[in-house]
C-alpha cells in the first residue's frame, strides 16, 4: 500500500463553494481509479494568501487529501487536474509509510504492529 | 623550521565554540512537511533563500530533506522563491564597469560620470528603500561571512 498526499490549489477568485464542484470532479475522479477517499482525509484550508503571484491571483483555497492506493496510474488524473480552468495548481507527494502510519492512513486498527512483530 | 610545516590541531588555533544542533534534532521532528511553513521558515533568510547547513546545524540529511521540503513549498506558493528585499547600496559600486574601459577615455578626458545614480526617489511610496538586509545582518552577526554575502563583496 502506498500513501500519498494531494494538494489542489482552486483560484481564489471563485466563491467558497463554487470549490465543491471542480472538487467533487476530482474526488471522482480518483474514486473512478478505485482509490476511495474518506472524508476526514480531505482537509480543506481556508483561503490563503500567495507568497507569489500566480496567473495574476494572489490567494487560491488549498485541499490536501490523503488517500491510498496501490499501483495506480495517477497521470491521466493528474492531466485532468491541469486541465481543469478551477486548479491554479496541484502536487502528489508519495509519503513514506512511516508517516502515513503516523496519520493513520493504513486504517486506524493497529493492524500493522503486530505484523511487524512476527 | 616549525613554521612552514603545517601546524598540528591543538586547542589553541581549532575553532571553538559549542556544535549547534538543529531544531530538528532538538524538537524530533521525524518528517518535514512542506506544508509546515513555520518551521521552514526558521531555514531561511529574510531574502527566502535556504539558510546554509553551518548555520542552521542540520545534518547532511536533514538539510537536504529541508531543501526539498522548501521546493515543493515554494511550488505551491507556501513559500516565497524570493523575497524582494530593497537596499541602498553604497555609492561607486554599482555601474562600475559600465562607463570604463571605452576608446580614449584616458584620464584626459572628462571624468567618468558618478558610478551609480542617486537613490531613486521612492515612486508612489511602494518600495521605500528599507535597510531590512542590514536587520539580517543584525541578527546574524556571528556568521558575517556567509556566502549570501560573499556575492556582494566580490566586485
């Protein structure tokens, strides 16, 4: 299983829930991939400010969501997001397992201890 | 001749002074987010370039995860890839090569305009001339010499 963190970067000049549809779209887009997402790993910030100007936007509402998946081909959804007029920016991260166990991605069970154990 | 040898190390002519250690040994900080702005921060200069690894004490690894760390930041706009930070330069340094070297500008002929121009006046109050890199130094006083600074006094 591999852990990885997205973070989308919607225009900052949209209203706050006019973020929920081009979010959704993404959320079912990787749902599409079979990689489901549970809500408490899609933490969304309030509006930030750039450190830079970005396409002449200087704040944008920022998503990080966790979510696992196992060899997944994640470019065709990556191409989705670039597309899309609503994402200003987006970056996957691979997280190394021991800070997705950290978080608890893994399933909250404490399943893996025993079987590093053994 | 004892002196044209190299001289052995001894207490006397090493480098003193306490190791520093990082903040990340300190506070055991096993992954550095890209997304943890504050602690980043403390690696960078006001300028928001990447503080070198002597004076933040990281480690070779440390310092390389905090580099990466800071460049995904700065992709996704967390970080500043620079910090505009505005200073009065010293007067003579500045343009120099510019006006010199010309044909026939021997010292016969008129002496070479005023190297640098004077300190613009601040156009519509957005970018008083600060001496915010001065506060940088200031607050770093035991690492003067550090290569930020070395490209400056190059010239």
């Amino acid at each position: 299983m591999r852990a990885y963190e997205l973070m989308i970067i919607f225009r900052g000049d949209l209203a706050e829930d006019a973020v929920d549809e081009p979010l959704g779209r993404a959320l079912s887009g990787l749902a599409s991939l079979g990689v489901d997402v549970e809500a408490e790993h899609v933490n969304r910030w309030p509006k930030r400010r750039f450190a830079y100007e970005i396409d002449h936007l200087n704040e944008g509402y920022y998503v990080v969501i966790e979510f696992v998946a196992d060899g997944v081909d994640l470019s065709g959804f990556e191409r989705s997001l670039r597309l899309s007029d609503a994402v200003v920016r987006h970056k996957i991260l691979r997280l190394p397992d021991s800070e997705a166990t950290r978080r608890g991605l893994f399933g909250a069970a404490p399943d893996p201890v025993p079987a590093e154990a053994s | 001749m004892p002196k044209s040898r190299p001289r052995p190390k001894t207490r006397e002519n090493t480098r003193r002074g306490k190791k520093k250690v990082s903040v990340l040994t300190h506070k055991r900080v096993e992954y550095i987010d890209y997304k943890d702005v504050d602690l980043l921060r403390r690696f960078m200069s006001d300028r928001g370039k990447v503080r070198a690894r002597r004076v933040t004490g990281n480690d070779a690894q440390q310092q390389r995860t905090v580099a990466r760390a800071i460049k995904n930041a700065r992709e996704m706009a967390l970080l500043p890839y620079a910090n505009r930070i505005t200073t009065q330069r010293g007067a003579g340094r500045s343009g120099g090569p510019r006006g010199e070297g010309g044909p026939g500008r021997r010292g016969d002929g008129p002496p070479p305009s005023p190297s640098s121009a004077p300190p613009p006046p601040p156009t519509g109050g957005a970018e008083e001339p600060e001496f915010a890199e001065e506060a940088e130094f200031a607050a770093e006083p035991a690492f003067a010499t550090e290569p930020e600074f070395a490209e400056e006094a190059e010239s």
